[in-house]
C-alpha cells in the first residue's frame, strides 16, 4: 500500500528523466499555438511538396512531422510553439475554465508551475495539476464585485458629468451677461470721461495750486510711508513663518539627549516666545499648561488706545486706506472750509423772523453774500462748487472704471473656466472631475492627519496641536502618459510644499481608482518628505460598455 502511494507521488518526477524527445513525438501539432493562429498550422496539400510544412516568416519548408518535435528548424522558432525548444518562441495555454494566457519558451518544461498557465499544459503530463475551475471562479467572483462597483461608481461619474453640463451653461450665460454689461459700461465710462476732461481743463491750474499746499504734500509723504512700512512688514512675516518652521522643525527632530546647549537653549527660546509646552513635556499636565498660557496671554495682551488700529483692523482696512483719493479728498476739504458755518447769524436769523418777512430777508442774504465773494471779503460761490463737482465726476468715473473692470475680469474668468473645463488636462473631455474641484480628502495615520483638497493643496496637520505643513499644491496628472491614456487620471502630482528640515521640499503622489466613494485608503513616504497617498473615486469608473451580443464587457 505504501510503496504504490509513494510510486504515485514520485509519477511527476520519473516524467522529467524522460527524454524530452521520446514524449515530442505524442506532442499534438497545434499544442502551444494561440487561437489566432491555428489556421496556419496546417501541413501544404501540393503536389510537389506534399506533408510539408512553411515557417511563419515565409523563411523555410520544413516537413509536418517537424513540428512540435522538440527541435528548432524554424529561425523565428514557429515550428516549437509547444515545447520550448526554440528560445525566441512563446508557448500559449488555453485555460480552459479560465483565461487564455502566453509565457516565454523559457519558462516551458522548467519543472515550475507557471501561474499563467493553470491548466499545466507549460509542463509535462502530470507534473502540474488543472485547477482552472478553482482559479477561474475565484477570478470571476473578484471580476464580479469589481464589475458592481464600476457600475455604482459609473452612476455617480454621470452626475458629476451632468454637472459639468449645467456649469457649461451657467458659464455660457456670465459670459453673455458679462459681455452686455460691458459694451454698456464702456459707453458710460467713455461719457464720464469725456465730461471729467472738459470739466479738469478748466480747473487743472486752481488744482495743482491746491495739491502744492502742505496739507496735501504731507499727506501723500504719509502715504507713502504707509506702503513702505507695509511693504516691509509683509517681508518680515515671510521670514518669520519660514523661521517658525525652521524652529518647529528643530524642536520635533533635534535629540534632546544630545547634550548641545546652543540647540537645547534656541529650542527652549522659540517655546519661550511661541507659548509651546517643551517637547519632552507634551501631553503632561495639560490643565497646567492650559492655565499656563492663559495668563501669558494675558500678560501680553498690550494697552491700546481708542484710535489705534488692531492688528486685524491692519490686515482688512490698510489696504482701502491706502487707496483713497488724494485729490478728490483735497477737493471736498477746501469745499468744506470755506462753506458758511451753521451757527453763522446771517444764516440762522430766519429762524427768528416772521414768516412774512422770510423771503424777503433769503433774496437780501443771498445778495449780499454774492457782493462779498465778488469783493473777496468771503470765499467760496462758483469756483467752490465747480471743485466740488469736478470731485464728484472724478469719482463716478472712477466708480464706473471700477465696475467696468470688475466686469471684464467675471468675463475673463468664466472663459478660462469654460476652456478648462472639458480640456483633457484639467478636468476631463467629458468635465467629470470639475465636480471634485476642492473637495477635502483626509486620513488619519498616527499623530497626523494627512489632508489633499483636489486641485488645490494637500497638507499634514497635527492631532495635537502644533503647526500644518503644506505637503504641495497641485501641479498636474500623471505625467508618465498622454492625456488619451486611461491611465493619465489614476496619478496626481502635487509638489513644492514646505521645505523639509535637512531635506527636499515636500511633495505628494496620489495615486487613484475607481470606487464608489472620494476616499483616501492608504499614506505611506517611500522617501523623506516624499508622500504616497492611494485612494478611490467614482470619476475613475467608465461606463460598461456593451458588446455585440449584448453582455457587459469583462474588466
């Protein structure tokens, strides 16, 4: 009993100290040969060479019988497509339960199940077992759940198309409007203009008398000076964020069992001035902490005076400031000195007079104001108010210049954005990603929760507080394949993030497929600061097309 158990086992073996040539011979002919190329492998039926046989190539005759005899007589090895004789020749298994499949000649009689061919027909008689079915269901169950996500994903891809669609059209439609508007916009800026030119070439020498007063000199010095100052403090932000992360970096990286003073005293200084707990303390006596920085807070909260700007009044506020109106603001100042007081008596003592009398005593007032500014005891009258109306053309036209701009610019947009839409570069020939457009992706690993909003930036932001770091912006698809390719939108590249302590600026590849959620699965940095995130869309998954009898194409 054992001894025949054992004589079976070793069947497999005893079939390799067989000489190959011997079992050639019950080879069939079309063993190995791919279905589209069976009409080949057929002997000639000619008189003058009857049971022959011609090489693929056309380079020579050979006789039937030398095919599949286990010996290369074709160049390019078409006679062996079954035996692996011919090095340059492939070895086709039909897979019957599953699919078909090619394998070099190489790996043909080698002793080795090859995975490609589960049906053994890559090796001997009974060296290797057909497990087809088990392999072809599994693949089809695999196939099956894929073919029902891509087919839910599908639906979701079609809205997102749909509303490329309806954004095509609201697009179309700022276009139109916008173009209206400033056809009739540059109509009345051109009218404005034409009346602001008439009016300042009247006055054009009273005004550069009035802009040579001190008044007005000082007030452009200080304006300029403004922009100076802001200029400058916009430049020491810039470094002082680009020295935070410096720092942060030193403090989350540096040993602080390495006895280095220097680096021990700057990373105690920055927590200092940062109000961070020490690196080594995090996550100890937090409500001491708390309370800490509660009172430092406090303590350096400064005294302001009434009139003096916040710091968030100087970030919304400066910037309007800065753009006044010089001239038109000299222009309603001498307007508004030489303007009759209210408490005046000249113009008060109506009040106290009989209602009778008033209109007597307005056309006696009004002319004797008039005799006063004609003798220059009293300013103002005409030339007062033709400043002030110079100032109030000068000021629609602005406005309207403004408008006229803001016109142009929704216009300029909404035609970048339509020409981007359906470019195959941006959002897809069909629009499907324009949907996706910002949205926020994020997965948790450990103490950071990595985030990528498409399109725009991906980020690394601490679980327990501390600063996020920009992992880049987004700079293009996958730039291993043209556009046409399917495989150019499974890849997004976002590069030139924050600069990594002793290393290369940060960056992200996003690597996609097709899913019925907008998710991040997995991140993983193969390489310092150089992040891999994988995740799924439903954009990713195409339709499933119809074949000619009517069923769902195979994935």
């Amino acid at each position: 009993m054992r001894s025949s158990v054992c004589l079976g086992a070793m069947a497999p073996l005893f079939s390799l100290l067989v000489p190959l040539s011997a079992l050639a011979a019950g080879v069939d002919k079309t063993h190995g040969v791919a279905p589209n190329l069976l009409s080949h492998y057929v002997p000639l039926k000619t008189a003058s060479s009857p049971g022959t046989w011609k090489c693929l190539d056309g380079s020579k005759e050979i006789l039937w019988s030398s095919v599949n005899d286990d010996y290369c007589d074709c160049p390019d090895g078409s006679d062996e497509p079954g035996t692996g004789a011919c090095p340059n020749s492939t070895l086709y298994c039909i897979n019957e339960g599953h699919i078909g499949s090619s394998i070099p000649a190489s790996r043909v009689n080698d002793g080795l199940c090859e995975a490609e061919c589960c049906d053994g027909s890559d090796e001997l008689p009974g060296v290797c077992p057909n497990v087809c079915k088990e392999v072809g269901e599994a693949y089809r169950k695999v196939q099956e759940e894929q073919r029902k996500i891509r087919k839910k994903g599908s639906k979701i891809r079609s809205s997102y198309i749909s509303f490329a669609q309806k954004e095509k059209k609201r697009l179309e439609g700022v276009i139109e409007t916008s173009t209206q508007e400033i056809a009739v916009r540059e109509k009345e800026v051109e009218r404005l203009r034409d009346l602001v030119e008439q009016s300042e070439s009247l006055s054009a020498a009273a005004l550069e008398h009035r802009k040579a007063s001190p008044l007005y000199e000082t007030l452009i010095a200080h304006s300029n000076a403004l922009k100076s100052l802001q200029r400058e403090h916009k430049k020491h932000l810039e470094r002082e964020k680009e020295l935070g992360n410096i720092l942060d970096a030193l403090r989350t990286g540096y040993n602080p069992n390495y006895q280095d003073m220097a680096v021990l005293e700057a990373v105690r200084g920055w927590e200092s001035l940062a109000g961070l707990p020490h690196i080594n303390d995090v996550g100890k006596e937090e409500e001491e902490s708390d309370e800490g920085a509660v009172v430092k807070a406090e303590e350096e909260e400064e005294e302001m005076d009434d009139d003096e700007w916040t710091a968030e009044e100087l970030e919304k506020d400066l910037d309007n400031l800065l753009k006044t109106d010089y001239v038109s603001l000299l222009l309603e100042h001498d307007k508004h000195v030489n303007s009759p007081m209210t408490e005046s008596i000249l113009f008060e003592l109506s009040s106290y007079l009989p209602d009778s009398l008033v209109p007597q005593y307005e056309a006696f007032r009004d002319t004797l104001v008039s005799w006063l500014q004609m003798l220059g005891v009293i300013r103002g009258g005409v030339a007062q108010e033709n400043a002030g109306e110079d100032s109030k053309l000068r000021q629609k036209l602005n406005d309207a210049e403004h408008s006229l701009r803001q016109a142009n610019d929704e216009k300029r947009k909404a035609e970048k954005d339509l020409n981007e839409l359906f470019d195959r570069e941006h959002y897809g020939a069909e629009g499907e990603w324009k949907k996706l457009e910002k949205t926020c992706l994020e997965k948790e690993v450990g103490d950071y929760t990595y985030e990528v909003c498409l399109f725009d930036e991906a980020r690394q932001k601490p679980n327990k507080g501390g600063q996020t770091f920009s992992l880049g912006k987004f700079r293009s698809w996958n730039p291993d394949v043209q556009p046409d390719d399917p495989a150019y939108y499974t890849k997004q590249v976002y590069n030139a993030g924050a600069k990594c302590w002793n290393g290369p600026n940060r960056s992200v590849m996003l690597l996609l497929s097709c899913g019925t959620e907008n998710t991040i699965h997995t991140v993983a940095e193969p390489e310092k600061c150089e992040y891999h995130f994988t995740g799924t869309s439903p954009a990713l998954c195409l339709p499933l097309a119809e074949t000619a009898e009517g069923k769902k194409d195979e994935l």
